[in-house]
C-alpha cells in the first residue's frame, strides 16, 4: 500500500538529516566503534558506547570518553587510530547492512516527486551516506550532499 503524504505549500526545497532520519544507522556506529575498540585491547560495556553516542559529541570527544572509561592511558594519536578504524567498518557496515528507516520512502518519494532534487546533511563523513543512498535507491534524488 503506497502512503500519500501531504506536503505544506511554500516550501521551495527540502533538506534531510541522514543519520536516524533517513539511515537507521546508530546501531551500526556502535557496532563498528566497539569492534574498532576491541582491536586496540579497549573492552567497554556496550551501554557506555550507546550513552557516548546519545551526547551527540564529537567522534573525537566520543572516542576520548570512552577511553577514559576504559581507565587505558589515552593520547590524541590513539583516538586518531581509534577513529579511522571505526570510520572504515563504519563504511563497511553501512554499505553491507544499512537500512532506511521505516516509512521515510514515502516521504522522499513524495518531497521528490514535489520539488525535485532533495538535500541530505550528515554529521558523519560522506562516503557511508552515499554508499547508503544508493543501497536505499535513493541517490537519484539528491544532488546536494552536505557533510558538516
């Protein structure tokens, strides 16, 4: 069954965030920063790494607490590592597993079909959210991708 979604009058363009709005892709954060955790010997509760994640902070300043909590010594060269590790299985995640979330087809579909090419803006880098449009089939519909 196709939903029909009424759009407001006035509205010229349409801009989505992507992670929680159009990619249900927090688990997969988590996912990928305990695993790049427990490569670097950091074992932490996952409750802290979904507490860390629900402050909105930084990856750096996540990855930092949660060293902290692990009580290892920590140093901006081993959040660093810490980081790139999780953003390449992060990616890895998103481009094998990453789902939309429930019922944002019909909302795209219907912004789209409305006011043509859409915006997506993500807080996270910009090759996972691509790699998820197009796994969505969604990336026809965006010409503006803002990563900030």
């Amino acid at each position: 069954m196709t939903e029909i979604v009424e759009l407001p009058r006035g509205i010229k363009k349409v801009a989505f965030d992507f992670d929680g709005v159009i990619g249900d892709t927090i688990p997969l954060h988590i996912e990928a920063r305990i695993e790049a955790f427990n490569k670097f010997g950091i074992i932490l509760n996952r409750d802290i790494h979904i507490e860390a994640h629900h402050h909105g902070a930084s990856t750096f300043d996540i990855v930092s607490w949660a060293i902290s909590q692990s009580q290892q010594e920590s140093s901006p060269a081993l959040v660093e590592q810490v980081i790139m590790l999780k953003n390449k299985l992060f990616y890895q995640l998103v481009a094998e597993r990453s789902e939309p979330v429930k019922g944002i087809d019909a909302l795209i579909d219907a912004c789209y079909k409305k006011f043509g090419k859409l915006i997506v803006v993500t807080a996270e880098l910009r090759q996972p959210m691509e790699a998820a449009l197009v796994r969505y089939g969604f990336s026809y519909m965006f010409d503006l991708e803002l990563s900030v």
